[in-house]
C-alpha cells in the first residue's frame, strides 16, 4: 500500500534552509501496520536526522485534536527531539487552519510521543497565515516540552573534546574551551555534553567526526542517544516577556540570551536540534538561577541557517517547571511510498 509523505523545513521560514524533516503517513487499516524494521528503514532511506511516522486518528483524537508519532533517526527510534516536535505541530495544526476549523484564534492540540504528551498551539497570526497559498505556507508552532532534567555526576573532560575535535586542541582555540562539560539529559534517552566555546572562530572551526564520545551514564538513564552540543554566547538581551509558572503568579520576567549552536551526533551535524536547544536552555536556567528566553541560531556553517526560540520558567527551587520550544516551518515536497518491502 502507497504511502503519503510530506517534507518540511523547520525551524525556517525559507525553503531549503532549516532542518529538514519527512512526516509519513501511516496505514489506517491494522493490517497493514508497519513493523519497527520498516520504520527504520524508510528512515534510512530519507537519510535525514529524522523521520515522524503519523498515525491515524480516532474518532475520539480527532474530536480531542490529538495525534500520535513515532520518531526515527537513521539508527533508532528516539522518544523525543525537538525539530520533529516542531515540524508535526506545523503540519498538523496548520491543516486544520486551512480547513477553517479555527476560527482566527490560536489553534490547540496535542502530540502523543514516547516521551509523554505535548500540547502545541499556532498563535493567531501565523493561523491565519497558513490560509495562504501552499507555495508559499510559512507556520509558526510552540510545544510545551516533557522534561525529567537531570545533570548527570560526571563531566566530560575538555580533553576529550580535544580528542574527538582536534581544532580544539590547537592553540588558537584551546583557550576557548572550558576543563569540562556538563553531560544533560533532557528525558531519558536524549542527552547532550554542552560544550562552551569562548570565540565564535572556535565553533566555526569544528568538523564532524564519526567517533563516538563514550561516556558514562548515571544509573538509570542507559541507553540514550548522546550528542555534543556545542554553543557560544553571543548576547543578553535583557529581559522580555514573564514566563508563567503555577509556583507564582507574579513571575519574574525572562533574561533574554542570544547563543550560536552547534550539534554532532551518530558521525553527522545536525542543522537544527530542538531537544538539544531545550536540554541547554534548562542547564543555564538552573546554573544562573532564573527564567530565560533563549534564541538560537543553528546550522549557520551548514548553509542551513535554523533559528530556534526556547522558553524555560523555573519553579521556587530553582527546579525546571515549563519548558516552551518554538519555531517555524515551511512544507517542501509531497509524495508516496510505493511499496514497503
């Protein structure tokens, strides 16, 4: 049975930049059901950092405005990731604009994913963009985060950065990097070593390497996919709008930070990477002790320029209580699987 497809790019509002991402229709009838091995190997073959298979509704989803993914990268099925979460928001909540179903408010939902649900929202004016012709549909979508934050006990030691990147090693860039890096996982199964760079040359100077980090997990938190996020920090901003929390009501306003990312994983760069964007936004939240809003700009080396938006609102003990991740997305193709083998 054929297939359909689609493909965004996300985290961009220009086709051909961003993260691209293929969102796979799944068969409705329970015959026809994919096995795990075919969802991997339709991953492979669209060899992007992700694939999201989509369920079919229910009569009661489609009612409640829920819908159900799978996440794939090209070697596993991961619980959660950002540009995914992203994309499936614009595409399915930009559907229902389209189809009127609306109004000229914001458009709500829900996201079922390993990780826990996900509500996700379009803002009124990007709603009533997607009315627009589909050449040109441009979509902005927020997904409030599941998260179980944890630092984990031991650091990853600046060495080995210099080991797996030997442009750090030089001496031009040495002194850009720090003794060690925190190793954060934002839910279990997704963990990211956030390396600092002093200078904007030192991050432009990394290439992808295919070793991997092997590092060492805290108790209960193997397996996980584990990435090395890298990030220079380019301003702050000030402060902008207050992040809600239930832990007040009047809740100090958020400390605006402008960052230039980086991420390697699996022997690739990512030119986007929202669970990695998220997971960072916490650590510095609760290392600094307040609410932030954090813009990221990502894939710049690539030629794929991603900007990515992420909100975090702390709890009185300093514990991550919300986490907001925002961003754009413009669909590309469409087409079908022909025959799934």
């Amino acid at each position: 049975m054929p297939l359909p497809f689609t493909t965004l790019d996300v985290f961009t509002t220009t086709k051909y930049l961003g993260n691209p991402l293929a969102i796979v229709h799944l068969p409705t009838s329970s015959s026809s059901t994919l096995t795990q091995p075919q969802k991997q190997s339709i991953a492979r073959e669209f060899n992007l950092s992700e694939t999201v298979f989509l369920h079919p509704q229910s009569p009661a989803q489609k009612e409640s405005r829920i819908w159900q993914i799978d996440i794939f990268t090209t070697f596993q099925e991961v619980p959660f990731a950002g540009h995914p979460t992203i994309g499936a928001a614009c595409y399915v909540l930009g559907r229902l604009a389209d189809n009127g179903k609306c109004g000229n408010g914001v458009v709500e939902g829900t996201i079922l994913t390993q990780a826990g649900s996900i509500p996700i929202s379009l803002p009124p004016s990007s709603s009533s963009s997607s009315s627009s012709s589909s050449d040109s549909k441009k979509i902005e979508a927020k997904a409030q985060i599941p998260h179980n934050f944890h630092v984990h006990s031991s650091p990853f030691p600046r060495s080995s950065s210099q080991s797996l990147f030997p442009a750090l090693a030089s001496p031009s860039h040495e002194s850009a990097l720090r003794k060690s890096a925190p190793i954060v996982s934002i839910v279990k199964g997704m963990t990211f070593i956030l390396v600092e760079v002093a200078t904007v040359e030192a991050l432009e100077a990394l290439s992808a390497t295919v070793a991997e980090p092997g590092i060492g997990l805290d108790e209960g938190w193997a397996p996980s996919l584990v990435g090395m996020y890298f990030y220079h920090r380019v301003a702050s901003a000030g402060t902008g709008e207050g992040v809600e929390t239930a832990a007040a009501t009047a809740t100090p306003k958020a400390e605006v930070m402008e960052l230039r990312t980086r991420m390697f994983c699996e022997g690739f760069e990512d030119p986007a990477t929202g669970s990695a964007a998220c997971t960072l936004a916490c650590y510095l939240a609760t290392t600094e002790g307040k609410n932030l809003k954090v813009r990221i700009v990502q894939g710049e080396e690539m030629g794929r320029r991603s900007e990515i938006g992420v909100e975090v609102g702390l709890g009185e003990g300093r514990e991550v209580e919300r986490v907001e991740l925002s961003g754009s997305a413009v669909e590309v193709m469409e087409g079908r699987l022909l025959q799934i083998g």
